[in-house]
C-alpha cells in the first residue's frame, strides 16, 4: 500500500543508530539519502525517542517537503519546545500541562498501530472483502482521530475506490484531517454516502474554502454543486 516504504528494515536500523553519539552523524547522513521513504516508518519510533534524538532525526528529514514530513515536524517542535523563562509561572504551567503529554503518548501508541493495522492490508480495490475494507476504515478513522496524516495518500486512495456502502469509515476519517484535494472523492460520494456529505461540511471551514477558491475550479460541474451547498451554508444532513 502507498505507505508501505521501502527498505525497511535498514530505515529503522538507522533510526535506533540515531542513540549512539558514534554513529548518530552516519545514521542522519543515510536517513537524509532516503528522504520521504523515512517518514512512514518514524511513527513507529515516536514514543521511544528522546528530544536529543528527536531533534537529530528533524535534521535527517529537514529537506522533506511532502505533507506528511512537514506535519511530522510541527508536531514534533510543538513537543520540543523549550519554556521561555517565567519562574514559578513557568513551573505551574509545565505541571498543568502534564496531562496533555499522557494523551499525547496515548496518541502515539494509537497512531502506531494503526499504522501496523495498515500496512498488514493489502492496496483498496473494488472487488475486495467487506471485512478488508472494514478493517482498513477502521485504521484510518483510528489515525484520523490521532490527528495523523501519515496515511493521507492512502485514504484519498480509498475514497476514490471504494463503492459508498463501504466508504464511511474513510468520509468519517476525511472529515477530521481532509484538505481540499478531499472534496472531489467526497463529491462523488456523496449521493449515497451521507457521511461523505458531513465530511465536506467540516472541511469546507475548516480549509477556508470560499466560492473563489482555486480547488472548486478543478472540480466538474456536478461535484462543484455539491461543495456550493456546503458554502452557502447546507448543514451536514441536507445533501
């Protein structure tokens, strides 16, 4: 599937040289060669690492530019951001947001296996097992829910594959992290998925898509009527 990378097992190999300062500059250098190939891999990795080893392997990805990477490293410089100074405000504040970092592990451990679930299942077809698509959907609405887009690819994938009785899961997974390029597949969804109709209605304001933006101008005319009653205001259920 899209996120299956090659080379596995040499990536991760790289990635745990990342913890030895001996050979930490060689294991950037190769994980830098391999660019985007890396990415899928390093969610496997997230909840072991250190911020020293973190912040080597931002190094190692800091070319990458595909959507996955850049939102990899967001992520992980949220998390790595050092507190400004401010005493006992500083302190109170780190211990407020203790919790958060839970969650946060909780999400990578989520995230994680799901990505596992993920590359276990073969590539979306149509004429594959209901079961198939089921556990696939519930993957992605699992990572969706972890506000990972690390499978981004694989779920327009799907979307533009599977028949609407099977694209629930995914239109429910598109309306937590879709973008615009989301918006055609759910269009033609749309008629008979009514998920697929709720995933535009959260996309649509979350992306800031007006009746000028350059994306309704890609989509054919009856796809682009369906998007319109999202921007005019249609709730989710009136498609």
């Amino acid at each position: 599937m899209p996120i299956v990378a090659s080379r596995g097992g040499e990536i991760r190999r790289f990635l745990s040289e990342l913890s030895d300062p001996k050979r930490r500059a060689g294991a950037i250098l190769r994980l830098r060669s391999l660019g985007p190939r890396v990415v899928p891999h390093v969610a496997d990795e997230m909840g072991r690492l250190d911020p020293e080893v973190r912040r080597s392997l931002l190094d190692a990805l800091r070319d990458v530019q595909t959507a996955e990477a850049r939102a990899l490293r967001k992520r992980w410089m949220r998390v790595d951001s050092p507190a400004g100074p401010g005493g006992s405000e500083t302190r109170e504040s780190n211990l407020a947001s203790a919790p958060d970092h839970g969650a946060k592990s909780k999400n990578v451990d989520a995230e994680g296996r799901a990505l596992d679930d993920l590359r276990a299942l073969p590539p979306p077809r149509k004429d594959e097992r209901a079961a198939v698509s089921r556990d696939r959907g519930e993957a992605h609405l699992a990572l969706a829910r972890a506000g990972s887009r690390l499978a981004r690819k694989d779920l327009l994938l799907s979307l533009s594959t599977l028949a609407p009785e099977r694209a629930r899961l995914y239109c429910e997974a598109a309306g937590l992290i879709g973008d615009g390029d989301f918006l055609a597949p759910l269009a033609r969804l749309a008629p008979k998925q009514p998920e697929a109709s709720r995933a535009i209605a959260r996309i649509v304001p979350r992306e800031k898509i007006t009746p000028r933006s350059r994306i309704l101008r890609t989509l054919d005319e009856p796809l682009r009527v369906i998007v319109a009653r999202a921007l005019a205001g249609a709730g989710p259920d009136a498609f």
